[in-house]
C-alpha cells in the first residue's frame, strides 16, 4: 500500500508540477507528517524531488526528470481517456484503480501533450446508460470481477426464467449491455451468458480453472447479442402508422425503427405510412403499440389487432363517465 502511495506521489508531482504536503495529504487521506517522511523516502531512492520554501512552495522533481510508461506512445494515452467509464468501474471494486491509471496515463506523456489528453476527459464523455434508466445494482459484482480476473470458479444460485438453479462456473468475462450487467461464463464445456441481477447467491472457490484458448470475449458478446435478438423478435407486425406515430414508433427500439424507416411506404395524402416491424409476442407489441394511441393502428397479424381491439374495448369500459342518476328517481338507503 505504501509503495503504491510512493510511486502515485512521484505521478503526480510529474503530471502536475509543484504540490504542498497538504495537498498530497489530501490527495491521499493521510496525515502531512506522513508525506514529509514519503517524500524523504522518495529523495533517499534517488528521485530528484526537493522543497521549495515559502507562501507558493512545495514540493517538485528536478527540471527534465520523468519516469515513463514503457511502450505506452502519446497518441495511445490520449485515446485511451475515451475508455474511462467511472460508474461501471466503481461498481466493480475498480474506481480507485481506474483513477490510478489515468494518473499513471498522464505522467506517460510529455508536457506537450498532456494538455491535450486531459481535454480530452475533459470535453467527452462516455454514458452506456439509457434514458430513464440506471445501471442494475449488485453486491456480487465485485467478487465476479476478482473472480474472473482471477481464474476462479465460482458457485452461484440463479433465477432463470423457468426456475432457481444453482451451478458451479467457469467465469470468462463480465459485459454492461444499456445499463444491465452480464457474467459470460462456462458451464458443460461451453460459454453461456447470466444476468448478474437474477444471482441470488455466490460462492467463490478457492479452485482455478484454465480458460479456453482462442476465447474472445467481444466476439462472443456480439455473436450471442445478434443471436438472441434474432431469437427474441420470433414474430412481424404491419402497421399503418402517422407521422407523429412513426416517430413515437422510432424511438421504442433501434431494431424497431430501422425495420420501420426500410419498410416504409410512401406517404398517403394524411402523410400516413405502412411499415413492418418485428414482434416478440402478442401481449408484447400490444403494449407497446397502445403507447402510440390513435397515431398507429395494426394491419396484421389478425390475432394482433384482435387483441388490441380488445385492450381498447376493456380501457374504453375502465374510463367511460359514470351514469348519471335519473331525476326522480329514489335512491336507495
């Protein structure tokens, strides 16, 4: 811990120049005493670092003096600010460990070009989440992690949709689809993917396994994303919908609106439209569809607009006015 407090000091003080005890103190939650004997250390090792006295004192290194990180070129640094996701990374156990890298990126470049890298964090900024949304929280998230970079199968009780299960895996990878987290782990000889928020229980073993040559974790991901979007949408709808409908109808799904905009028809005198889109089920895309109101209306299947003539009778009833009371008429007591 403390070497690692030495070596973060020695970064900072060549990324960002002068620093006074109290604000390495600060920087690492430690006592002012404890810099100056950090700092002793450091000049003992042989690091040009000396004080300069008075109101803008502190401490600095030697004019010229860097230590670099070896093979990491200016331009990889800058891109590699884009990386930093903060959010994700500190639901990992990994905040502290990221905000050490960065450190770490910075101190690898020159003084030219560090002012680029920080414009860089600076002015973009990586947000996975979707709107309206937050990122599925977890307990187990920080024990997957170490357990996956580490090696170590793991037993877990899990909530599939048929059933509690419990399993011993091998744990390959974790992936962040649009806010929801997924452990990608081997089971029988092969990959499958688990959602981390249906763990009900996790037991990390003491036992190592050998991961499988040649594994890829994106590839897989994106294999298994494209596989199971196909397996989801099993069914199509056609839709004839308004402008206003056509947009509301954009923004429900990407799959949706690209299925949407490269079916459409020409417009009609209304500026109406037919399009097909893909369905899950019935019961799904009627949801979905009553949030367009009167803007869509469905062609096909029958039994689709079977049921939404059904949902619709069964609102009309829930929000008919009350009838009102005959005049005259007597009321019960």
């Amino acid at each position: 811990m403390r070497a690692s407090r030495l070596l973060s000091i020695l970064l900072l003080l060549q990324s960002r120049g002068r620093m006074t005890a109290q604000q390495l103190a600060d920087e690492f939650e430690t006592s002012v005493r404890t810099i100056y004997r950090d700092i002793d250390d450091l000049s003992a090792s042989g690091v040009p670092v000396y004080a300069e006295r008075g109101r803008d004192g502190g401490f600095q290194l030697l004019d010229g003096y860097r230590t670099r990180l070896t093979g990491l070129t200016p331009a990889e640094a800058e891109a590699l600010f884009l990386t930093g996701l903060p959010g994700p990374a500190a639901e990992l156990g990994l905040g502290d460990a990221m905000a050490a890298a960065q450190l770490k990126l910075l101190a690898a470049l020159p003084s030219e070009r560090r002012e680029g890298a920080e414009r860089v964090a600076s002015r973009f900024h990586l947000d996975p989440i979707g709107w309206y949304q937050t990122t599925e929280q977890s307990a187990f998230l920080p024990t997957l992690a170490e357990a996956v970079w580490n090696t170590r199968r793991i037993r877990v009780r899990y909530e599939s949709w048929a059933a509690v299960v419990e399993r011993q895996l091998d744990p390959l990878g974790l992936a962040l689809k649009a806010g929801v987290w997924y452990l990608v782990a081997r089971v029988g000889g092969r990959p499958r993917t688990y959602r981390v928020s249906n763990i009900q229980a996790l037991d990390l073993g003491d036992e190592s396994f050998t991961r499988p040559k040649g594994f890829n974790l994106a590839a897989y991901w994106s294999a298994w994303a494209k596989d199971f979007e196909a397996r989801l949408y099993t069914g199509a709808a056609k839709l004839r919908l308004s402008p206003h409908g056509l947009k509301r109808l954009c923004a429900l799904a990407p799959v949706v609106a690209q299925t949407a905009k490269r079916t459409a028809s020409a417009p009609d005198k209304r500026g109406w439209v037919r399009v097909e889109v893909p369905t899950e089920s019935v019961d799904h895309a009627a949801g979905q569809l009553l949030n367009l109101g009167a803007d869509a209306e469905v062609l096909a299947p029958p039994e689709l607009r079977r049921h939404m003539a059904k949902l619709t009778r069964e609102l009309a009833a829930l929000y008919a006015p009350a009838a009102k009371p005959r005049r005259g008429a007597r009321r019960r007591s």
